[in-house]
C-alpha cells in the first residue's frame, strides 16, 4: 500500500524558502499572491502491514525522522491509488484530526 506524507511549517513559524518563492512569483509577473508556504511530500510504499499498523507505523516515523514536531506538522494519506485514497488518516501535532 502507498502512503503519501506531508510535512508543513507550523502557522507561525517563518518560512524563508516560502517568502522566496512568493517574491520570485511576484517578479515574474504573477498577481494577486498573499502568502506561499513551502513543506515536504514523502511517498512511502508499504507492505505486510494492516491499515491499522501502517497508521502506527507511520505516526512513528513522522514523529521519530520524518518530522520536527517543534516546528512542523505533519499528515498522512494511505491508499494505493492518488485518484482513489482508500483510507484516510490526517495527524496534526500528533492528534487525529480526520
């Protein structure tokens, strides 16, 4: 099963890459742009894990490697299709939210 991992800056916390992309997309012409916010995709592929266990398994890789929990949060799809997410599951801070 594909499991697909983001990793955003906490509201917050200043996000330099963030001001950069958006002061390059201001000068290249591109209007109406309030606020540009950089973060991370991981794509992990999974195996011999119940949705239940890839769901552990997955919380613990954020919080352990994936994630700096003091500035980041994260949150984790799993499904084995982009177009057809088999089931959900999204942390912030380590709480389920969805």
């Amino acid at each position: 099963m594909k499991a697909k991992v983001y990793v955003t800056l906490k509201k917050g916390v200043l996000d330099p890459q963030g001001k950069a992309v958006q002061s390059g997309l201001v000068h290249l012409g591109f209007k109406g742009i309030k606020d540009v916010r950089v973060g991370k995709l991981i794509e992990i592929e999974l195996e011999g894990l119940s949705l239940e266990e890839a769901q552990r398994s997955l919380k613990d890789m954020c919080e352990s490697l994936l994630a700096n929990t003091v500035i980041e949060d994260y949150h984790f799809e799993i499904g084995d299709a982009p177009e057809k997410v088999t089931e959900r599951c999204i942390l912030s801070e380590g709480k389920v939210i969805a």
